[in-house]
C-alpha cells in the first residue's frame, strides 16, 4: 500500500499496476508535449460544460486542457463555472460596501491585528507579499473556513491552521451596520467552495489519479478568503517594460495553497511573469474566473504543476475589487508527492508536510509584528 495523507491507494493487484502505469504514461506524454514551453503570451480560457456531464471521456478532455495549463502557464480562466452572475456581482458589491460604508472606528474593532489566523480588516501596508520592499495600497477584509460556511455541513472535524480546534475565529461587522454582509459573503463562498471541489475532482483527473482520489482530503478543508481593495492610481500608466511601477497594489509573488480562485471586477490589474521576464496583463473575462496553481500543489506534483510568480497593480482612475478563495485540502493532512508524480528517474523533490502548518509559516513572512 502507498499513502498519500491518510488516504490509502492500492497497487498490490495487477490490475491496479496496470492502471497506474498506464496513467503515468499518460501523464508523461502530456509532459513531453509542454516541456520545451519557456514563455507564454496569454493565458489560457477553460469552459466547464463539459466538466459537469456524466460522461468520464468529457470530463476528462477538460481535465487534459487543465493539465496543458498547469504545466505551462500555471494560470488560466474557467467560464461556464456555475456560480451565479448576481452571486458574483453581489459578493463585489458588498466588497465595494465594506470598504465604504462600514465606519473606520468599526473596521478597526475587526483587525486582524486581534487575531491569530490573520482574519478581519487588513489597513494597507500591513502586510507585505514581498519582504515590505513596496509598500503595498490594498486594504482588504479576511475570513476563513466556518461549518456554517460549507454547503455539505462539513464533518464537524474542521481544525485551524496551527492545529487548534476552537470553532470558528471569523471577525465579522456587525450586521446593523453592515446589513446583508453575512448572507451575501456567506452565499458567495459556498458557491466557490464547492466550486473547488469540482475542480479538485478535474485535477485528480489531470494528474491521471482517480477521480475522487482528494475527495476525503477536502471534508474540512482550508477556504481562506478575501476582499480586497485597490485604491485608483494618482499617476496611470500603460504595462510597460520600461515603466517602474511606482504604486503596488500587491507585490509580486506566488500563493501558497494549492490553488486560487479569483473573481475581479472588470478593472484591470492583475499582472503575471512569463518565465522569459515578460510581465503579461489577465484582462478580466466577461463571467470568468481565475484559477492559478498555489506552491502547495506544485510541492504536491513534484513541480509538475507550475506555481507562478504574479502581482497586481492598479493602472486606471477608478477603484478596483476582487474575491480571492485559497483553496486547500484539511489544514491536519501531512502529504507526500503524489505517486503519479514519481518515477525511478524523478524521484520526490520535496519532504512531506502538513497543510496548515506550511500555509501559517507562510503567512508569517507578511506582517511585521512578529506575533504569529
């Protein structure tokens, strides 16, 4: 028996071995086919249509277009997703809501300097992406997973990022100042969590792993959550490479679970580093979202799965807004390279290890105070 977590995978029968290298010959074709890629110049469009049909051979042929894009580019766009319209614009809304409405004296009651899983309003420069080098114009409110949050009702085994099981630790704006807060976020995120599960069932896929081969990874899974805000330029300028970019948004960096998904407004922003140097615009798709591979997952696939560098900057006049969800599988799982991963010639690169306590260590790195 080989484990991954604690979810055991059989390959004592023939049949079984069989499979798995058939599956890994599968994968290495898909890799052969992409490894000579050095650059990229736009990024992918994925529709889900077919990831929803009872037809495996569907399903599959999205999960192959998700390989294609992790292996490259590390980001790409997912359109025909099922979440909502209204849901989405509603959860911008009240984005755009909180930030101005909720009175300055309220939003610092909720810092997330009051708690330790970096949830609450989060002021611009407080946290850093990038070792406090710019200082960074984004303020935004976080949250993280809570069983009243989840769809499935969860299974009641949730624990945080440091291990402690102490329910939930959300700081959330009263609701006689901010009416409709909770319903609308909490709408949103159930949308997006079970969103990414259908995607982590298309990555099994990708991977040439069973199809619910996470499916008990993500019972209780990590959701940390966001809103954020970028204030508009004073001094809008184009993408350029000979531009230096005086107003960070968001430094340049790579996330750290194992993927994100991301719904912005129709400002643009958000920027992303071809491996040639080349800084390349994700103008927002119209019903779109973006997903990108986090560090976890590319640990997880042996860098299979490319986690890629990206930032955002604010170049309009106007006011930008995004919902960024970091998915990740049960924060207590301690992981090990996925076995479709490996081989006599690539053996695991990276150590196993656990979920959360990778992602607080990680989150650590982004505040000055030293407390978490």
């Amino acid at each position: 028996m080989a484990t991954v977590g604690k979810v055991p995978v059989s390959v004592g029968h023939e049949s079984s071995l069989s499979a798995a290298l058939e599956a890994q010959k599968y994968l290495q074709s898909r890799l052969t086919a992409t490894s000579e890629t050095t650059s990229f110049r736009s990024i992918p469009i994925i529709d889900l249509t077919k990831s929803f049909s009872s037809s495996l051979t569907d399903r599959q042929e999205v999960a192959r277009q998700i390989n294609e894009a992790c292996t490259t580019v590390g980001f790409f766009y997912i359109t025909a997703h099922g979440i909502p319209e209204e849901v989405c614009n509603n959860v911008l809304n009240l984005a755009h809501r909180f930030f101005h409405e909720l009175p300055q004296s309220s939003k610092e009651a909720i810092h997330m300097k009051h708690s330790n899983h970096f949830r609450g309003y989060e002021p611009a420069a407080f946290s850093s992406v990038n070792d406090f080098t710019s200082k960074e114009t984004k303020e935004a409110f976080n949250w993280g997973y809570e069983t009243g949050l989840d769809p499935t009702g969860g299974d009641g085994k949730y624990v945080e990022l440091d291990g402690t099981s102490e329910g939930a630790v959300n700081q959330w704006p009263q609701e006689s100042e901010l009416p409709g807060f909770y319903n609308g976020i909490s709408k949103y995120y159930g949308e997006v969590l079970q969103l990414s599960r259908h995607l982590f069932r298309l990555f099994a896929l990708s991977l040439a792993l069973p199809e619910d081969y996470f499916e008990t990874l993500m019972t209780h899974p990590g959701g940390i959550a966001r809103l954020i805000r970028y204030p508009p330029s004073i001094n809008p300028k184009p993408l350029s490479a000979l531009n230096e970019d005086e107003e960070i948004g968001l430094g340049a960096h790579t996330d750290y679970e194992c993927f994100t998904l991301l719904l912005q407004d129709s400002n643009p922003g958000l920027e992303i580093l071809s491996p040639d140097g080349h800084w390349i615009s994700a103008e927002p798709v119209n019903g779109g979202i973006v997903v990108n591979v986090g560090d976890f997952l590319m640990r997880w696939t042996n860098g299979v799965y490319k986690s890629t560098v990206h930032r955002v900057v604010n170049r309009t006049a106007k006011e930008r807004y995004s919902t960024p969800l970091f998915f990740s599988i049960n924060y207590d799982e301690i992981v090990e390279t996925l076995p479709s991963c490996l081989s006599k010639d690539n053996p695991s690169k990276f150590p196993p290890i656990t979920a959360g306590r990778y992602v607080l260590d990680r989150l650590a790195l982004t505040v000055k105070t030293g407390k978490y």
